[in-house]
C-alpha cells in the first residue's frame, strides 16, 4: 500500500521538544498527516557529542523507532545532527530523509541592512557547513555569531518543569550587543529547533528584529516530497503521537503542553 491510499505517517526525530517547533509547522500546512513525535532524552544535547558517535547513537535509535513503528518519511529536527547523520540514514533507510539546515538562504533575502545575526548551538556556530551557507547565500552580509550550549537546555527545562530563565534570554541579547554592528542588525536566524519556541522570550529581549527558522521549509519539502508520490490531502485531521526515548513518561508540564498541540503519548 502506497502513501496514495493511506495516511501517511511521518516520524520527527529530535534529543528533544525541538521536534515541536517542526511539527507545529508540518502540522499547519499538512493537517491531515499522522505525525510520531520522537524525543530522545538519553542522547540531549546532540550538540556535545562527538561526531561520529553521534552517528551510530541517532542511527541506532532510528532503527529501534522504525522497527516498532512504520513510517513514510522521516524528518531529522535537529541542526547539530542533520549535516553529520543524514548521509548513513539515506544509506541505511528506504524511505525519505528531510533534515534541518540554518536558514541563512531567507534571512539574506529578508534583510535590508546586511547585518544578520546567527543563533545557534556552539556546535553549528563553528561547522564548515554553516561558513558554506553563508558563503553561498548572504556573501554580502555581515553575520554576527552567538553560539550558546544554555539556550537548548533552559528551552527543555521551561517546557519539561516550566522552569523561566530571564537570565539565559538576556544573556543572548548581550552577547548580540557586544558587537560592533548589533545597532544595524535586523534580522536573526534561529539554527536550533529548541529556539523558536522561545520565540517571544528573544524577542521582548530585543524588539524589532524578524526571526527566520526552517519550520515553514521543511514542511513545504515534506509536501512536495509526499505529492511527488502520488499523496493527495484529505479532510480528515491527522493523530499526533509523541515517543520518548530515555524517559518513561512526559512530565505533568509536558503533558499539558502537549495537549495544548493535540498529541498523546504513543503505546510503543
């Protein structure tokens, strides 16, 4: 049975709520979709481990998710791992591979100043791929850096125990400020899944500045992957699911969260 006659169900892997963001924008333009939420709290953050380590750990917990759950497309929502792992889950797997890249490409086409600020893991900040994007794609830009390891981990506590942290989006904004081309800057691209969903957090710290993430492109290439297929959207709304890896149940916090979204833990 082909995606044409069916549901199709796609899997959204992250270490963590950073699969949220993705989904809530698959979520928008695909209703009809079932969507298996995967949150792998044994491997957060993906950001500090070793590369290639970090391979073998997302391959192998992939494969433990699709052996218990089919699937038509799997969406890697996570910056740090997607240039490392998407090569041996392309080779290894029979279905689909979207993953997630800084979305440097829109920000330069949005920007009027030139000066674009660059938020992200320490690990992103400091990959040759990232140096390439913006290479190819805002060459005439002047990209101001800040790479944080608190910001994912204060974005898990706020949405696993409801922990606020004014501190940790401050320190952001002072870290953007300490350049000499801050006053110029309109327009920041957020490069970790975790951080649109601190969006408004940011963004009372500093106003005015348009925020650019993947979201709304990795929706539209699942789209265009899926029609390329034969899929035709239907009118019934799709079942959102949630998997944790490394954590037996979500945390009242998340619970509630979640059902805010319309997704329930899944029985595998």
């Amino acid at each position: 049975m082909t995606v044409r006659d069916r549901t199709p169900r796609i899997v959204i892997f992250d270490s963590g709520v950073g699969s949220l963001s993705i989904g809530a924008e698959i979520h928008a333009l695909l209703p009809s979709l079932d969507l298996l939420y995967v949150m792998d709290r044994g491997g957060f953050p993906y950001g500090l481990w070793q590369e290639q380590a970090l391979v073998e750990h997302i391959c192998q917990k992939v494969h433990e998710v699709l052996r218990a759950q089919s699937a038509d497309m799997l969406v890697m929502a996570c910056n740090s791992a997607s240039t490392a792992v998407l090569p041996a889950l392309r080779e290894q797997l029979s279905i689909p591979v979207v993953g997630v890249v800084p979305a440097i490409k829109p920000a330069a086409a949005h920007s009027r100043s030139r000066v674009i600020g660059l938020l992200a893991t320490p690990g992103t900040v400091a990959r040759p791929y990232t140096a390439k994007l913006i290479a190819d794609f805002a060459p005439d830009c002047c990209v101001i850096p800040v790479g944080s390891a608190e910001l994912a981990p204060a974005v898990e506590a706020l949405f696993w125990h409801g922990d606020d942290a004014p501190q940790v989006w401050r320190g952001i904004a002072e870290q953007f400020h300490c350049h000499p081309r801050a006053a110029a800057m309109d327009t920041v691209v957020l490069a970790c899944t975790h951080f649109p969903l601190v969006k408004d957090q940011l963004a009372r710290q500093l106003p005015k500045l348009a925020w650019i993430d993947s979201g709304q492109a990795i929706a539209r290439r699942v789209q265009q992957l899926l029609l390329d297929q034969g899929w035709q959207p239907t009118p019934v709304p799709g079942r959102q699911f949630l998997r944790l890896l490394g954590a037996r149940e979500p945390s009242e916090v998340l619970s509630q969260r979640l059902g805010e979204r319309g997704i329930v833990l899944s029985g595998h």
